[in-house]
C-alpha cells in the first residue's frame, strides 16, 4: 500500500493553501544531454494550470529540502504529470532526476506558482535555459491559434534543443543559443538571441524563467527596448554560485 506524505509536507501544504500527495515514479529517463524526463502518477491532480509547478521532497545533506520543478504536461486519464529536470550540476534535485528508479513514492505538493498565460498577449516572448523548458512548452501549448510564441533559451549542448509539438495555426520561432563556455548566469548570450529578434507592432508579454542575475539583466533590456513593466513576467528558478533555499526559492538578496 502506499505510504502517506510526511507530516512536514501535510503542513506545509496546509501553510500554502495547497494540496499534497505522494507521487510514485512511473517513468524515468534522460531525453538530452542536460535534461531528465520524470513520470509521476498518483498526483496529476496537483498540476494546476499552465506555468504551475510542485515541489519535490528531496534530501540534502541527510534533511529533507523541496526543490520546485514546473510541469511539462499531465494526463489526467493515466493520471500523471511528467517533469523536466536540469542534470548539467550537482545538487540534491540534479541527483534525485539522475538516480531515481521506478516505483520509488515522493512527497508532492502542489500546485505552485503565480505566472500564467497572458491571455490577451498577441505575442509570448519565453526567454531562459534548459530549466525553463518544461514551463515555456506547457504555456505555449496552451495558446490559441493564431497566436505567436518567441523561444530564446541557452543551451549549453545542440541536443538540448528539445522542441515541442505545438498547435497548428500557431506562429513558432526557436531561437537556441550555445552557451559556448561563457560562465553560467552571464546574460550575453540570451541579450544577442533578443537583439535577433524584433518586436512586432502588436501587444506581446515576455516570460523570463531562469538564472537570478541574467534574468534581471534581461528584465532591463526588454524595459530598455519599450516593454511595460505589466508586459514582463520574471521568475528566478536558481542562482549561480548559492543552492535554492530549503523551501525552493533561490536567493533574492541584491
Ligand atoms: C518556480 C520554479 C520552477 C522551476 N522549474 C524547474 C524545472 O521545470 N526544471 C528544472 O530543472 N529546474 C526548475 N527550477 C529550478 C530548480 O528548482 C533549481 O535549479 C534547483 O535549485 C535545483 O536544485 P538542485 O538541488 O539540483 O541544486 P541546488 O542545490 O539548488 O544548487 C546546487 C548548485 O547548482 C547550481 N544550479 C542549480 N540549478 C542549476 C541549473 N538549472 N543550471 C545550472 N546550475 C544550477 C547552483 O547555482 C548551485 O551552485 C524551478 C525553480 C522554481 C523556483
């Protein structure tokens, strides 16, 4: 039989006006040279919408820590939610994705998070690396035809490039950059991705889902280039240099 969540997850859902469960691997597997595919069932009740995420009870350090990662997709008939998890580092997230087996029971809890699809957005502008895919790829799938989607996302190998099956109808514009031995949270790269790409006439909402530093330098550039503040959705996932706090979030201390 299954286990029930630990108590430190029952309260924590409690604290955040959230749900938990436990989540029994269904699937697991690397789909690229940084990024691991993880299949849940038992929780796709706790998917939310798109842009939601559920944070993972994993240890560090022999304590228990939760990492947020965002939802892919969900089925709701074979009841699962599937994850894509950032392998490329070490850390208690990076190497629960790297070694977990089938069968193994997680604390869920969810759904997390504030930042949906800008339903009245005529252009979506997603930019971040390979953590921000599963995110950017669930809220693209949820636009309506005709609308237009803008990937700009740093890669730090050609196979992780992963690309979606979006809805016909949909405009779809893919730019991959290679990190190409920059250090990792500098936003050069991701700032030329944006100077190839220009902003049509219409009403666009940019997404920054990513590393602290860079995503607060892209923040400023899309200001700079006539964006509203209203127009920019950021969400640091990590920080280069510091682990996620125990509750998930990185360090937002200037
Ligand atoms: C709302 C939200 C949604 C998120 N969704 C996803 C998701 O869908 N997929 C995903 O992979 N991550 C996602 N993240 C980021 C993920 O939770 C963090 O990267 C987390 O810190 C990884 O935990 P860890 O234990 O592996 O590394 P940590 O213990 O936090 O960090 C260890 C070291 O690795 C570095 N590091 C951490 N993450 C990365 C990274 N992505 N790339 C390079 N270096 C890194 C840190 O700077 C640190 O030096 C999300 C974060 C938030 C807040």
């Amino acid at each position: 039989m299954l286990r029930p969540p630990d108590a430190s997850s029952v309260k924590l859902a409690e604290r955040l006006s959230t749900s938990v469960g436990v989540g029994v691997v269904h699937a697991t597997r690397a789909i690229s040279p940084s990024l691991h595919e993880i299949v849940l069932h038992g929780v796709s009740a706790l998917a939310g919408v798109p842009g939601n995420d559920v944070m993972l009870e994993v240890t560090h350090e022999g304590r228990p820590v939760r990492r947020r990662y965002s939802v892919r997709s969900v089925d709701r008939e074979l009841d699962t939610l599937t994850l894509w998890i950032a392998t490329h580092h070490d850390g208690a997230g990076a190497t629960l994705a790297r070694t977990v087996t089938e069968g193994t029971a997680l604390d869920v809890v969810g759904p997390r998070g504030k930042i949906g699809l800008d339903e009245l957005a005529d252009w979506h502008l997603c930019i971040g690396d390979v953590s921000s895919l599963a995110a950017f790829y669930r809220l693209a799938e949820s636009i309506e035809p005709p609308g237009r989607v803008v990937f700009i996302i740093e890669v730090d190998d050609p196979a992780d490039a992963l690309t979606p099956s979006l809805p016909e109808g949909l405009g779809v514009t893919g730019i991959f950059v290679d990190r190409d031995g920059r250090p990792r949270g500098t936003a050069d790269g991701l700032l030329s991705g944006l100077a190839a790409f220009a902003f049509p006439p219409d009403d666009g909402h940019a997404y920054l889902f990513g590393e602290f530093g860079a995503m607060n330098v892209l923040r400023t550039a899309l200001l700079d280039r006539g964006l509203s503040p209203e127009a920019i959705s950021l969400k640091a996932f990590w920080r280069v240099g510091s682990a996620n706090a125990d509750h998930g979030e990185p360090d937002k201390t200037v």
